[in-house]
C-alpha cells in the first residue's frame, strides 16, 4: 500500500489522526505494531481521500473502527460472522 503525508489528506480528515483513532475505539499498540498500524491507517485514509475525490462514485467513504486493518484483515474479520 502507498503511505501517504498528513499533509495531503482530505481536509475533512487533516486533523483526525491515528493517536485519535486509537483512543476512539480503545485500541492499545506498542512498537513496530503500533508503527505498522499507523502506516496502514495513514494508507487507508489516502485511499478515503482518493476515493471521495471522485465525483463519479455513488457513495462516500470515510473513517470507522475497521480503517487500521488491511483489506485482507478486514475481509477474515467480516467472513467471521462477528
């Protein structure tokens, strides 16, 4: 995934940031973890902002308890029937 600066964010999401989001939804990471979390996030709110910057998309997407997950981990999480 392509990692991306606060600095070209949306302006929506410029001044959410991953140590927001972690006190949002009571997340606890440490280390290289926390610091993989972060690049994914970070990832994920650019593909936000790419995303909502296309007028010809039905929907808008945005921000909830799943954005520090890669795709793939959020496809087992949602095939888990949780």
């Amino acid at each position: 995934m392509i990692l991306c600066s606060s600095a070209v964010l949306n302006v929506a999401f410029a001044n959410y940031s991953f140590d927001d989001h972690v006190v949002k939804f009571s997340l606890s990471y440490t280390g290289e973890e926390y610091d993989k979390r972060r690049d994914i996030f970070n990832s994920n709110i650019a593909f936000i902002d790419a995303h909502n910057a296309n007028e010809n998309k039905s929907y808008r997407a945005g921000i909830n308890q799943f954005t520090h997950l890669t795709p793939e981990e959020f496809n087992i999480y949602a095939s888990s029937g949780k």
